[in-house]
C-alpha cells in the first residue's frame, strides 16, 4: 500500500509559529519590564529570557492546534466508543 503524503491526515498539523497578537503585546511588555528593571543585566541573558517566553508562546499555540485537530471519537458498530491510541487488552 503506498500513502500519498499529499493526503490531509499524513501526520501531525504543521506546529503555529505565528504569535497571537496578545502574545505578541505580552512579549514586549516583558521585554520593556526586563529592560527597565535590569539595566545592568547582560544583552545575552535578555536575548534568553525572550527566546524562551516566544518558545513557550509557539509551543502552547502548536499544541492548541493538535488537540483541535485530533480526530473526534465515532461509535463503533456494537455502539460502544472507540479510543484511540488506548490498549484494551490486558495479559493473563
């Protein structure tokens, strides 16, 4: 059988790297709080406290977007749910 990687459900939803503008705001508030409180503080070490609040923020965004594109639970045919990527099956 050949999966064609054109096909809608190939895989997991490409990650959002886009910032919301909320989160956009937030981070430039915390960018001039960071600025104004530290003066001294290295541009290094607020380059990292950055990055790191825009990583959280890209990757809080990606997982919304996997568990809102996760596929919906069907009834199988004996009516009961499926469940998806849960083993059932126990060994005697």
């Amino acid at each position: 059988m050949i999966l064609h990687i054109g096909s809608q459900n190939y895989g997991p939803p490409p990650p959002v790297t886009k910032l919301t503008v909320e989160q956009d705001l937030r981070l430039r508030i915390l960018e001039d709080r960071v600025r104004e409180n530290y003066d001294k503080m290295e541009e290094e070490i607020i380059t990292i406290i950055l990055a790191l609040q825009h990583q959280n923020f890209v990757l809080s965004n990606s997982l919304t977007n996997l568990v809102k594109q996760w596929p919906k639970v069907q009834p199988t045919i004996n009516e009961d749910l499926s469940m998806f990527g849960i083993l059932l099956e126990t060994k005697d």
